[in-house]
C-alpha cells in the first residue's frame, strides 16, 4: 500500500529540482518546463476519482496493477524523451499510472476494518501518511542525488525499477477477488458504471485545470466550457441510478466538502513553497540541486516526528490550526529572503514548513476517511486528492507567473504574498468549522463496519 500511494508523490517532488537542468539542457524557460508539473497533475487529478470509484466497485488488485504498470512504461518514455513534448507525454501517462495507489490504499484499510471490526486504524493511517510527506519531502534531495550521478534523465528511470517492485509485490500480497455473491454485487454496480458523468466530470476538470495551468482573459471560452459540462454534470448525476459522484450524497456531507476546499488551500501553499522556493534557491540563490534539495532535509525530519507524534492522537483540529500558523509563519519569513541571506535562513524556512508538512496531510486524510461512506472510499480519497491536486496546479501557474523567465528574489516575494493570502485562508476554514470539535465517528454517526448504503446514506446526512 505505501510504496503505490508513494508514486505520486515522488513524482510530483523530484520534478522540483529538475526543472532548471531540463530548461537548461532542453532550452526552455520557467514557463514551458512548468507544463511538466501541470501535466502530471492534470492527468492525476482526473485520474484519481475515476479510478477510484472503478477500485471501489472492482476491487483494487486488478486495477493497482495495470496502472502501476504503465508508471514503469512512463519511466522508460521520460528516459529516452528527445524534446520537451515527449516529456510532457511521459508526465500525462505517468500521471495515469500512478491513479490508483492511494484509493486502492484506502480502500484497503477500510475494507479491513470492516473484516476485523477495528474501529480506528490510526497506526496504519498514519503509516501511510507517513509515508508519503517522507517521499514528498525527501525528494528534490533524491533529484539532486539522482542528477548529479546520471543527470535529469536518471530521475525518470527511477521510476522502472519501482513500478517492477510495486507490480510484483501487488501480485504476491494484494487480496485477490471476494467470493461469488460480492462479485455478482460488483457485477450489478458495472452493468450501471455512470460513463457519461465520468466524460462529464473530464470535459469539466480538463477545461478548469488547462485554464488554471495560464489564466488569461482570452481563454475565455475554457470556463465557459467548463461552466457548462459542470451544469451538465449536475444533472446527469442527480438522475442516474448509480452515479459516478453521489451529488446528494456529498451535497449532504459538509464536513467532507469543507475537507476538499482545505485541501485545495493547503496544497497551494505547499507546492508554491515546493517549487517557488526550490527554483529560486538553485536559480536566485545560487544553489546546486544537490544542495537544493539537501536544503529541505530539515522539513523532512520536522515532517516525520510531527506526523509521528500527532498521529497518536485522536482528533484533527488541533492539527489543522497549528499546521494553518506554521504556514503563515514561514511564509512571513519567507518575505525577508534576499540573495545576499545566510544559508540558515533558508533552513529556518525549511524547519517552519516541517511543522504543517506533518500535520496538514495527517489529519486530511483522516478527515477523509471518517468523513466518507464507507461504500465510496476509494473514490472519496481519488476526490480528496483531485481537490489537492488542483492545488497544487494553482500553485504551479502561480510560480510561474511569479517568475517569468527567471527565479529571482522579486518573484519569490510576490509568490510569498499569494502563499501568505492562502495560509490565512486555510486558517479561517480551521477555525469556523464547528465540525472539527466532534470526534469522527460521532461526527458521522456511524462507525467504519457499516457497509450497506442505507446506513452510509443515514451517517452521511447525519454529519
């Protein structure tokens, strides 16, 4: 389960300290080489609650190991990429490839909660969590390890060897299909697979993310499109049988909702802090992606034990409102970096980040999971992370903006306003969420064993 869910994300973080050596050696600017980081997240974003509403009526097994498969496929076209098109093709497949990890993990977990009658898998939640803010943070210093043994190329091989693990262990440890009248009932939820709300759903997300990726008045006719397969989308969904996203089910479920926006706000605060900060240490600072990387070491360590430690504690909104402080702190800090700063302000940045590193995506996923019917786990999670990587779109256009054609100190300054503005919103949806003050399976009024939609429907409303 970690080392899928962990796809993504070393994906989305090694690309961090590349950014610069493929703009170098490929000769294109911020601008262009932000598309790789746009383009994994467009085809993610998409990717993830599809693929997990299919996990959530299949079973994961099946679907984890075609999809981790094409990662290994992606890894070999990003190697051999001749120009910055095939590279930006090698993303979008990766992207796809790594879709189904996280919901196939969370679809796990709450499957054998129900089996053993576990109420709460804190340990293993926050295993996973874990886990994944270790790959998050760890790897522009992996990039940076990676380019200076065999270059930008290397950072994409890396991918081969563990999609072939990933596979591998997928076929030995993965359960396999459940016993014959589970499988009629998956049978019966496939005969009613909604595929006009998921061409909805892509028609909408395609045309807001590719809006987002360069937000400018003569794209007009993107929102406008996007505004329309939404409206279309509504009604397709509130009239099919079995829909793709249960509108009055999630309509119902404010906590959950209120969970994605603060997801989306988190990521933009994060992933700007990712990418801004990272280019602009190697461009603005001077810095090579060795030891750019090497930089972040501290948010890594401060990460980990913050996840460690709060992860044995019940509750996420004492979480979310020191994670929501940390951030406006760094980037109050952030504001007074010159090039001329020592390089311990850079690692104090690093060290403040560690704090809602560690916290923010601990108790978002545990949001989620609590938050969620049982009964759409996998794709309520793919949700969870479509809204974190809009996010983190919002943050990639927004560095790039910010930076033009170079990663000067100027332009991270005018990131760090944007960041600020997002951490303080983040805040405001912490602290007037009355929500947060219940304990998660009161919140729901329902406990993690209950399978049938009647009762995920009742809990749901309950909230």
């Amino acid at each position: 389960m970690m080392l899928g869910s962990v796809l993504n994300p070393i994906n989305s973080t090694i690309i961090a300290v590349t950014l610069i050596p493929i703009g170098d050696a490929l000769g294109a600017p911020p601008s262009q080489t932000a598309w790789l980081v746009s383009a994994l997240y467009l085809a993610t974003a998409l990717g993830q609650p599809v693929m997990g509403r299919l996990i959530d009526i299949f079973g994961p097994r099946g679907l984890f190991l075609v999809s981790t498969s094409l990662v290994g496929v992606a890894g070999v076209v990003g190697t051999l990429a001749p120009n910055l098109g095939v590279l930006i093709a090698s993303r979008v497949l990766l992207g796809f490839g790594t879709c189904a990890g996280y919901p196939a993990a969370m679809a796990l977990l709450r499957s054998e909660a129900r089996r053993t009658g576990q109420d709460s898998p804190g340990g293993v939640l926050t295993a996973l969590a874990v886990a994944n803010q270790t790959i998050a943070v760890i790897g522009p210093l992996l990039g940076g390890l990676l380019i200076g043994l065999g270059g930008w190329r290397a950072t994409f091989a890396l991918n081969v060897p563990l999609a072939v693990v990933a596979v591998l262990l997928g076929l030995l440890r993965l359960p396999k299909e459940a016993g014959a009248e589970v499988s009629a009932h998956r049978g019966r939820l496939a005969a009613r697979l909604d595929l006009p709300g998921m061409a909805l759903f892509a028609a909408l997300l395609v045309s807001l993310l590719l809006f987002l990726m360069n937000p400018h008045p003569r794209d007009w006719y993107l929102l406008v499109t996007a505004a329309a397969a939404s409206a279309a989308f509504a009604v397709r969904e509130l009239r099919a049988p079995t829909p793709f996203i249960d509108l009055r089910v999630l309509g119902g479920n404010t906590p959950l909702l209120i969970t994605y926006g603060r997801a989306l706000v988190a990521y933009v605060v994060a992933y700007s802090f990712l990418y801004g900060f990272t280019q602009w240490t190697e461009e603005g600072f001077g810095l090579s992606p060795f030891h750019a990387g090497l930089v972040q070491i501290p948010m890594f360590l401060v990460a980990i034990g913050v996840s460690v430690v709060s992860g044995r504690r019940e509750g996420v909104r004492g979480k979310l409102l020191v994670g929501a402080l940390g951030q406006i702190v760094a980037c109050v800090v952030m504001l007074t970096l010159t090039g001329g700063s020592s390089v311990w302000t850079l690692v104090l940045v690093a060290l403040i980040f560690g704090v809602p590193q560690g916290l923010n995506n601990l108790a978002l996923q545990n949001s989620v999971y609590f938050q969620a019917d049982p009964e759409r786990t996998a794709s309520s999670a793919g949700l969870l992370r479509t809204f974190a990587y809009i996010g983190s779109m919002v943050a990639s256009s927004t560095a790039a903006a910010s930076f033009g054609q170079r990663a000067d100190t100027g332009g991270l300054h005018h990131l760090a306003w944007i960041m600020l503005g997002a951490g303080v919103l983040y805040l405001l949806l912490t602290v007037f969420d009355r929500a947060l003050g219940r304990t998660p399976d009161r919140a729901l009024g329902r406990t993690p064993d209950r399978a049938t939609d009647g009762d995920a429907s009742a809990g749901t409303s309950s909230a």
